[in-house]
C-alpha cells in the first residue's frame, strides 16, 4: 500500500466531508511510531496508551493551525515528547520523588510488564538507558531506536544540532560503560 504523502493528508483534513479519512490516514502513518516514542520514555503500557490517545487528540484539535513551518511528524514528535515530559513531571510530583527513584521504579515496571519481551541484554539496555538525565534519554532514544536525524531532533526538542551531538555522545558512553561494566543487575 502506498504511503500517502503529508501535505496530501493535511489537504484532506482542511477539507470537513474528508477530516476524518484524513485523520484515519495520519494514524495509520504515525501511531505505530509516536507509540514507540512515548513507550520507551514511560515504559508502561498503559500509561503509554493513555498518552498517545491525548496526543492524538490534541493533534486533531490542532491540525488546522499546523503551519507547514515544520515537517508534520515532527510536529507530532513535539506533542508526544511534551506530553511524555509532562507525564513523567507529574508522577514525581504526585510521588513526590526525585527523577533517579522514577527512572528505579519504571526499571521495576519494565521487569514486571507482560508487554516486555526483549531478553537480558535488551533489558539491560534499558536499564542503562533509565539512569541517563531526561534530556539525554529523550535524545538518545530519539537518535537510537527512532534513526531521527540531528536536525529532526532539533526542531521537536529546540536545542542546537552541536548541542545534541554532544548529548547523544555522552549518553552512548555512559551506556557503553554500564553494559560493559556489569554494572546493573537484571
């Protein structure tokens, strides 16, 4: 099946007798995506999907302001990082816990989850992956497991290409060091 082109897409939502289709079209191009994205930022299934359906939502509500200064799944890439951020704020401040304790307990929830299915090392990695600050893990994630290109990531996150180079540097090594050094349990 053909892919359908962005601007085709935003050409059938400024449309009301074609909105729907055209929203029908977006999800089937970039749910699968945004779900991965926000997945391996809150790691929990559920929290996952309650997250992509608000992201969606806003996405509809907003689509027709959309001003193409951007490419349309960078746009959605900022909704969903926003989102996530937020999310991932308000449950340490509901805990009232520092971020290191969050990052321990969706260590935990990963262990736990029946939707994990990846074996020691990949959970290792994660693992690894969780002691990273947020900015870094964000990047890192986006860079890694999304193959974004620098200047991608710089228009969802607003931070400087030579920025995130550095960034995504020091996250590979302090990963590289943890995977090496044996030094999380799994």
């Amino acid at each position: 099946m053909k892919q359908v082109e962005d601007s085709e897409i935003l050409a059938m939502f400024a449309v009301e007798k074609t909105r729907n289709e055209a929203f029908n079209l977006l999800l089937k191009k970039y749910q699968q995506k945004i779900y991965w994205h926000i997945r391996r930022l809150v790691l929990n299934h559920d929290d996952c999907d309650d997250l992509i359906q608000e992201v969606f939502v806003k996405v509809w509500k907003n689509l027709d302001k959309f001003r193409s200064d951007s490419q349309l799944y960078t746009w959605i890439y900022r909704i969903a990082t926003n989102e996530s951020i937020t999310f991932l704020n308000k449950q340490k401040q509901r805990n009232n816990t520092p971020l290191d304790e969050v990052s321990s307990e969706l260590a935990d929830n990963l262990v736990a989850s029946s939707y994990f299915n990846g074996d020691k090392l990949e959970l290792k990695l994660q693992k690894a992956i969780l002691t990273l600050p947020e900015k870094q893990r964000i990047i890192f994630n986006m860079k890694y497991f999304d193959d974004m290109k620098y200047e991608e990531i710089s228009e969802v996150l607003g931070t400087s290409v030579g920025a995130l180079k550095a960034s995504f540097h020091i996250a590979a090594k302090k990963i590289e060091a943890i995977i090496t050094n044996d030094e999380i349990d799994y």
